[in-house]
C-alpha cells in the first residue's frame, strides 16, 4: 500500500505539485493522467526517492519514507524510455540490479531465469538489448525490476515510444502482465485511453493538483467538473453554451438564436434557483441519436463512416457535436435533424467556475 499525503512540489517559483494526496491499494493499478505540466511524473519521482518534497509524506506499508533514499524504499522506477542497455545481453540486463548488489552467480542466475519465465522472455536472453522490439525492451525494463522483488512497480508513460500500430496490443499485453503479477503498480500516462483501458483507479490532475480520483467508469460517467469531462473520453463530449432554465419537469437550453428542450418529465425542481445561469451543457456522441422527437434542433455538416457506424456532425447554432448513427441509414448533409439526448446521461457546468451542477 502506497500512501501520499499532501506532498507539494516547488521548483523555484513553480509549484509543480501542490498538496496532492491519495492512497493506493496492495495490487492494485493505479494512474496519474494529465496533460503535459500537471505535475505526475514529478509526483512519481518524489514516490519513488528520487525527489525531495518540500512539504508532506511518503508511506509505503505503513512505513514513512519520506526521508529514506531510493535504494531504501523497495520501489522499482521503469522509465519511458525503458533504458535497457543495447550493448549488454538480456540476461545481463535483468541482472545487473543483482550482479551490483555482489548476489552469488548461482543465485543470480535462478532469479533471472524465474523472472524470465514469468515475462516470456526465455528465448530472448542471449539477444542483445538493441536488437529488441519495444514490447520486448517493456518486457526486459520490468524484469529488471521484478527481480529485485520491489512492493511497487512505477511506471513513467509504459507508452509513448510505441507507435499507434502497435499501442493497442501493448495496452493488452501490459494490462495482463501486471495484473498476473499480483503488484502495487503506478503509472503516470497523458494518454486518456491508456489510463482507462489499464487502470482499477485513476487520479487526474490538473496544474499539480489532484482533480478526481475513481474508476476509469466513475471519471467517464460522473465527471466532477469540465475539465475532467473533456479530457477523458474519445470522441470528446459535446459542448453547447447558453442560458438554463428550469420548470417543474422541464429543462430548457436558450442559445442566442434558439431555444431546445433538453428533458421533459423528469423532476428538475431542484434546479429552479439555477433558472438564467450561463451554463455549457454536454453529452458524450454515444449519450445521443437523431430521432423524429428529437427536441434539440441542428443542421447536419458532414456525415462520416467509422468502423461499424456513421459520424454524424451537427451545426447546432454555430456550434459542433458529433452523434453516432446507424451504418446503413441515409443522412442527408445540408438537411434539418433533431436530436435526443439521453436526459440521464446529460451534464450540465456553470460556465463560470466549470463546476458540474447536474
């Protein structure tokens, strides 16, 4: 179990992390996503020894190591880049944690062959490590790591080295990997889709602090502010700005041209002190259809073919969203639409603070 609490960062006049905390559990896999900046890889760095906080804690089991060395913490840190040195044997690259340490030849070699076994790498230990594959070089990087028998695995974009061909496959073959191994592990990702497909738990992060943490389903489904809801999820939500206002089971949206009816039936008297707050209503494409009693009135822009559906993009007072259609129906471009929206998977922000208040 992994411990953070309210760790800030500061490098000069920059807060790089700015009192995050959270708790990871034994086994679990647990992500830092954000954009280039946030504060994740740092966050990492400072699990992992290798920075300094200048405020809060680091516990590991319990055990505050806020203070202790790298070396001293039982934390493997796997770099982007994977470092496997090109000039050595895979063998020699899972040992050389081992061989530093002056553990016996024989003893070496057992862990190292166990370890092989376990990543599939039996066949590689001969080869040379600039000869490797990048899902191999991942595979040996980890190994490395496994063998000295850490309580947590860190990973710094596991990734972004790979291209788009092979990513998806990587994603899978990591997800089982790790799971299999029954480890802490952390990874820090930029990549939405990364971090949803591989995590039990993801924490984004915004400007160093902490946003949200939950399930890849609770960020994707119940994101606690605008950022969060358009940073995860592809295609991104849709957007549309104007003017709330609220009846007793109705929930009406104003534009500046037009008015649409968002919900009907449903009890929105809660809302009523919201009537005439500037808000930006969202949905993700797959929360929405275009139907006859539609109530949400746009033009259609452009009609595309993706995999086993058509996308279809709707002007909707100047502004765009995209809603999945049936491969085999007939859109016209250029044509009226009206549009429904799932009332229970609508979103709605203050357009000021980005807060979701529905």
């Amino acid at each position: 179990m992994v411990k953070v609490e309210n760790v800030t960062k500061r490098f000069e006049n920059v807060v790089a992390v700015d009192k995050v905390s959270f708790e990871v559990y034994k086994g679990e896999l647990f992500s830092l996503l954000g954009p280039s900046g946030c504060g994740k890889t740092t966050t990492l760095r400072i699990i992992a020894g290798l920075e300094k906080p200048d405020e809060g804690r680091v516990y590991i089991d319990g055990v505050d190591v806020t203070g202790r060395p790298a070396r001293e913490r039982e934390v493997c840190l796997v770099f982007q880049e994977y470092a496997v040195f090109p000039h050595m044997s895979v063998y020699d690259n899972i040992a050389f944690g081992l061989t530093n340490r002056k553990i016996p030849k024989a003893e070496i070699y057992e862990k190292v062959k166990e370890v092989a076994d376990l990543l599939d790498l039996t066949n590689y230990l001969s080869f040379k490590g600039g000869k490797l594959g990048l899902s191999e070089q991942q595979r040996v990087a980890i190994a490395r790591c496994l063998v000295v028998k850490p309580k947590v695995l860190l990973l710094d974009e596991p990734l972004t080295l790979a291209d788009a061909k092979i990513k998806e496959k990587m994603r899978r073959e990591l997800k089982k990997l790790l799971k299999d191994l029954e480890l802490t592990v952390i990874f820090v990702t930029h990549d939405q889709l990364e971090a949803l497909m591989i995590s039990d738990r993801v924490a984004i992060m915004r400007k160093g602090k902490i946003v949200q943490i939950g399930s890849p389903g609770e960020v994707y489904d119940n994101p606690i502010n605008l950022f969060v809801a358009t940073f995860v999820g592809s295609p991104t939500i849709n957007l549309l700005e104007g003017v709330l206002e609220v009846s007793d089971r109705e929930l009406v949206f104003k534009t500046d041209t037009r008015t649409h009816v968002l919900a009907t039936n449903i009890d929105v008297s809660r809302l009523k002190d919201l009537s005439g707050l500037e808000v930006i209503v969202g949905f993700r494409p797959e929360d929405a259809e275009i139907a006859t009693d539609g109530t949400v009135k746009g033009t259609i822009d452009i009609v595309e073919i993706s995999e086993d559906r058509k996308v279809i993009h709707v002007d909707v007072d100047n502004m765009k969203i995209r809603v999945f259609g049936d491969l085999f129906a007939s859109y016209q471009e250029g044509g009226p639409v009206n549009i429904k929206i799932n009332p229970f998977k609508l979103f709605v922000f203050d357009k000021k603070t980005g807060n979701r208040i529905l």
